[in-house]
C-alpha cells in the first residue's frame, strides 16, 4: 500500500513538474481594446501585481490573473519579434480558456498587452488565476 502512494506521488510530482516547463507557446492578449469598466488591477510596491477582467466565462463572472511571480514588470516586445497569429483580443482568449483552462494555464506563456506603439507592444506577462470549481480538481 505504502509503496503505491509513494508511487502515485512520484508520477504526480513528476506530472507537476513537467507541466511547468513544457510551455508550448506563447499568446498576446490585446486588453487596450477593452473598455476601461471591463477590468480592474492592483499595485503593490510600484509593481502590478494582479488584473481581473471582468467579462463572463463558462467558470465564472470575471477572471484574475496573476502578475506576481514574474517580478510584475512592464515589458516592451518588438511588433516584429511577435508573429501576429498568437496576438489574440480578449473574447478569442476567453474561448481559449473554456476550452481548456488547464492547457493554458500549465502550457501556454500568457502576456496582456496593455499599450503599442508604431513599433513596440508593452506587455505584462500574467498567469490565470484558477477558478475555485477547477481548483478543487
């Protein structure tokens, strides 16, 4: 018995481990288009630490992301560097999400992008917050 928990564990962790860094892809999210009612954020220490959109998915109301872990700083991404398929606006991510939240969210780099220029999108690099039905999974 002990030795099939410890085996059980051994392929959870090696799953977990393995999810985290077998990113797939990388998706822009345009969220400058959206109306300025249809998200909200939070600042700590100068940085932005958090983001909820606040349009509904098949899990709930609104969603929040996450910006914490990855030092919550503002990015600025050459246009040209980006190939122009994976810039997606909010409602296809959304479709993304209730798909497959879990693909994205272990899979999938996800950055919002906030502002562009002629040249540049500054992006915050972000991670959904999972919904409380998926987190009892």
């Amino acid at each position: 018995m002990k030795k099939t928990i410890l085996l059980i564990m051994l392929i959870l962790g090696f799953e977990c481990s393995y999810s985290q860094k077998g990113v797939k892809d990388s998706i822009f999210v345009r969220i400058d288009k959206l109306d300025q009612n249809k998200f909200s954020y939070g600042i700590s220490g100068g940085k932005i630490i958090a983001l909820t959109v606040l349009i509904k998915n098949k899990y709930e109301n609104s969603l929040g992301f996450a910006s914490g872990y990855f030092n919550s700083d503002l990015v600025l991404k050459e246009k040209t560097t980006i190939d122009s398929k994976k810039v997606v606006e909010y409602k296809t991510y959304n479709e993304m999400l209730n798909k497959d939240f879990y693909d994205i969210y272990f899979h999938y780099h996800t950055y919002f992008i906030i502002s562009e220029d002629k040249y540049n999108y500054l992006v915050l690099e972000v991670r959904p917050i999972l919904p409380p039905e998926l987190n009892k999974m």
